[in-house]
C-alpha cells in the first residue's frame, strides 16, 4: 500500500514537474508571436501610410493639373481681340457736326466717349478716325486724317510742323494734291499745306493747359504725345521711334527709373482738331474718298483737312489708342499691384487752387508795412497716377497738378479722381468724379492696358453733363508707364498688325 501511495506520489511529482516545464516553454512561444504580430501591425502601418502619401501626391498632381488647364482655358478664352484699342472724345467749338444721336445743340461734346474697338491698327498711326455722323447729320460719310504723322522730330523742341496735309482752316477741301504712290494707309495724293503740333519737350516742366487756358495752342493742329510722335523712317516703309523721351513730367517729377523716364512705346493720346462745321453736299464733295476695309459697308469714307485750335466751327478730338494691347492670355500671367505715372492732356479742369489753406486771423494788427502772405505758386500738371490691382481687379488713381508753398515745399491737388474694374481682357471702365465742387462733378472713365506685361496704361475721363452748355465741359485723355524697380532694356517689338482703316468704329462698323 505504502508502496502504490509513493508510486502515485511520484507520478504527480513528474506530472508537475512536465506540466511546469510545458508552462514554461508555452511562455515564451507567446512573446515571439506578440513580437512577430507587432512587426507584421508596424509594415501595415508603413504601407497604409506610404499608400495614402502616395494617393495625396497623386490627387495634388490632378488638382494642380487640373488648376494649370483651367488657367490655359482661361487664358485661351481671353484673347486680344477683345480689347479696346483706345477711346474718342470730341470737344465742339461752335461747330454743328453731330457726333452723339439725339443732339440738337450747336457747341457741345459727346457726353460719352467712344469706344475704338479694332485692334489691328497699322503701326505707323499715320492715320486717325475722328468722325461719324449720325443718321440725320448732314455728312454721311467717315471722317478721317492722313499724313498724320512725326517723321524727323528730333529736337524735343515742343513744337513740329506736320507738312503734306490738308488744312481746313485754310482752303476747305481735300482734292487737290501732290501724286503719290497709295499704300495701305494712304491715298494717291497728300495735301500742299503744312501747321504746328504741339509735342514732347525736353526739361519743360509746365504741360498743364498749353492749349486749354493758354495762347500757346492757338492755331495749332494738334497736341499729341507717346509713341510714334518723334519717329524716323526705316525699312520697308515702317516707323520707328527715336530714342528720346515722348511723355511729359515723368522724369522731372522722379516717378520713374532713370532706364525708362518719360518713353512710351505702346500709347499715344492728344489732341485732334477739324472743322466739320455748316457741311452741305457741295461741302462733302470738296473732300477726297478715302480708304475702306469693309467693302459691305452703307458708309463712305471722306479724307479731311487740319484745322486751327480756337477757331469757330471745329472740332477737338480728344483721344487715346495704342499698340500691342495686353492679350487675356497675357493678363491672366500678371499678379500683384501695378503702379502707373503719367500726363493728361485735358480740357475745362480748374487749375486754380483750392486744397487746404491755414486760416487767416481776423484780429487787427499792431502795425503797418506787414509782409503780404505768399500764397502757393503752381508749378505743373497734369500728372496722372493710376493703381491696378491684378488681383481683385480694382483701379483707383487720379489727375492733379503740384504746387509750391511759401517755403519752396511741393504738394500736389488732386483735379479728377477715378476708380474702376478690369476685365480679363485689359479693359478698364468705371466713374471718375472732380475733386472739387461743380455742376457737372461726375463722369465716366475709360482705360487700356498695353504691352506683355502691362507695362503702359491709356485712358480718358468726361464729365457725364458734357452735352449740357450750361455746365462745365471737362474731359482728359492720358498716357502712363508702369513704374518697374529694375526694368529690362530689352524693348519689346510692335506686333506686325495689318491695317484696318475704322480702328475707330465700334462693332456695328461705325462712330455713332
């Protein structure tokens, strides 16, 4: 018995013995699969984390893919041929050319300005359209000038002499001639007359009102600044600028690097004058036909004279156009905020001054002989500054002359300030206002740009009420140059653009 109780107690010795063994080695056949299980979890992580990285890069990839072909066809659907290539504004001096339907008075202006809408303009701008009349004005034809144009002004004197016209004012009509060889932009004859244009200066510093207020533009043809207005002939029969400054104020005033003062290349704006006045049908036919590209158009086109400034019965045309208009594609590259500084040649703007003056006492004085206050002295005008905002589209600037305190200190007063919004063409429009009180204080404005790069700005501004004679007819056309830190030498060539002779005309084909 004793013998069976050791055998069984033996036994459960072994047994535990094995069992605590078996315990033990299952322990450790545990960890090693804890250990491989967490290995197996960690290279799951990894490859989920690899596949998501993987599938974000690629859906970045589609977005800015995506992004980038948006921007294409954004910038396809913009093109250039959408954008105005300038504006026309017409200032009557007791002339009864109608130039706006639904216009019975004798000295008005347009109360707004037109739209030239054809882009193709020939790059000599030897040629401009100031006219068309509407349906119940005597004239039934285009009205346009040849021969307009700088070749050899190079002395920055401030005047040249337009020779081979037609001058109105002083023999009225356009058929008689010397032969020439007709060309794109002009007839088989030029005119045997010749007057003075009002131009570039170099170092004058006083633009403001050389034909406005003044007698200085008296008896001339035309104020006109920018591109083509000092040229030289060169091959083929093309113009090309001389290398001299060609936009007043600009370089005087330090708006500019020293690189690009004072040179437009794209713009040019002024002004035109004509005399279209008390045209009858004996009138009309004094004048030559002139050049047509729409060969289906119910209008003809007439070649007309000069005329002198001040004169009644003619017409001022106050306008701006320019060159390689800034395409949609072009636009759509552009960021960021550009920043313009210019000159306006104008009409009816006050120059007298009414910014802030310290107020006088009253009291009466101790003696006699006290110094007589010196007021401000005005210096120049009128300079323009205009910002585009590329980003959210706003354009904001203004015209305004600088003036001399007593103390020699230079401030500026602004004359019209204006604001507007740009389309993904290059055209700008919206309202301009006087900066002081006046009866006809609001008005339109109206702006291009131009150049790859939106290098050049043009634009014009008018007083809504223009048609009115009983209030103040004011308007003003500019150009300006975008001011650029370090600007590259390199000069952007003119497009090669064929010529279309109603680069003036809006999308009907006419003036109205």
């Amino acid at each position: 018995m004793k013998n069976n109780k050791l055998v069984k107690f033996s036994l459960t010795l072994v047994c535990s013995a094995v069992l605590a063994a078996c315990g033990s080695s299952g322990g450790s056949d545990d960890s090693a699969a804890q250990k491989q299980q967490q290995q197996q979890l960690q290279k799951q992580q990894a490859e989920k984390a690899a596949a998501e990285k993987a599938a974000a890069e690629k859906k970045a990839a589609a977005e800015k893919a995506a992004a980038e072909k948006a921007a294409a066809d954004k910038a396809a659907k913009t093109t250039s041929s959408e954008s105005n290539p300038g504006y026309l504004l017409s200032k009557k001096n007791t002339s009864d050319f109608i130039v706006n339907k639904n216009d019975s008075k004798v000295d008005s202006t347009q109360s707004k300005p037109l739209p030239m809408t054809v882009q193709d303009l020939e790059p000599r701008l030897d040629t401009i359209v100031v006219a068309y009349p509407e349906k119940n004005a005597k004239s039934k034809a285009i009205a346009y000038i040849e021969d307009f144009q700088f070749v050899g002004n190079n002395t920055q004197s401030g005047t040249y002499t337009l020779t081979g016209i037609y001058n109105d004012s002083t023999v009225r009509g356009t058929l008689n001639g010397d032969p020439r060889t007709a060309s794109r932009t002009k007839t088989d004859t030029r005119g045997k007359e010749s007057g003075t244009a009002l131009v570039y200066q170099k170092d004058r510093v006083k633009y403001f009102d050389r034909a406005d207020r003044g007698n200085e533009g008296l008896n001339t043809l035309a104020e006109v600044y920018g591109v083509r207005t000092n040229s030289v002939e060169v091959a083929n029969g093309n113009l090309d600028d001389v290398k001299a400054n060609n936009l007043p104020l600009v370089k005087e005033t330090n708006k500019l690097a020293s690189k690009q003062d004072g040179q437009l290349h794209f713009v040019q704006y002024g002004r035109v004058t004509t005399k279209l006045h008390g045209l009858t049908d004996k009138d009309v036919n004094a004048f030559k036909k002139g050049l047509l590209d729409d060969k289906n158009s119910n209008v003809t086109s007439n070649v007309i004279g000069f005329a002198h400034y001040g004169e009644k019965g003619t017409e001022n045309s106050y306008f701006y156009r320019g060159l390689n208009n800034t395409t949609g594609a072009e636009l759509a590259k552009l960021s960021g905020e550009l920043v313009y500084h210019g000159h306006a040649v104008a009409y009816g703007l006050n120059t007298n001054y009414y910014g802030e003056v310290a107020a006088k006492k009253t009291d009466a004085p101790n003696a006699i002989g006290v110094e007589k206050e010196v007021l401000p002295t005005l210096k120049s005008g009128y300079h323009v500054v205009a910002k585009v905002n590329l980003d959210n589209k706003n354009v904001t600037g203004s015209i305004y002359n600088t003036w001399t305190n007593k103390d020699k200190k230079d401030f500026d007063v602004n004359l019209v300030n204006f604001n507007g919004k740009l389309d993904n063409y290059g055209n700008i429009a919206g309202t301009s206002a006087l900066a002081y009180k006046d009866a006809n204080k609001d008005g339109s404005f109206n702006a291009t740009l131009f150049g790859q790069t939106a290098s050049e700005l043009g634009g014009n501004v008018a007083g809504n009420k223009n048609m009115d004679t009983s209030v103040t007819q004011w308007g003003a056309v500019f150009g300006a140059k975008a001011f650029v830190k370090d600007p590259v030498e390199e000069k952007e060539k003119i497009r090669n653009k064929p010529w279309a002779a109603r680069a003036d005309e809006n999308t009907a084909g006419q003036v109205k």
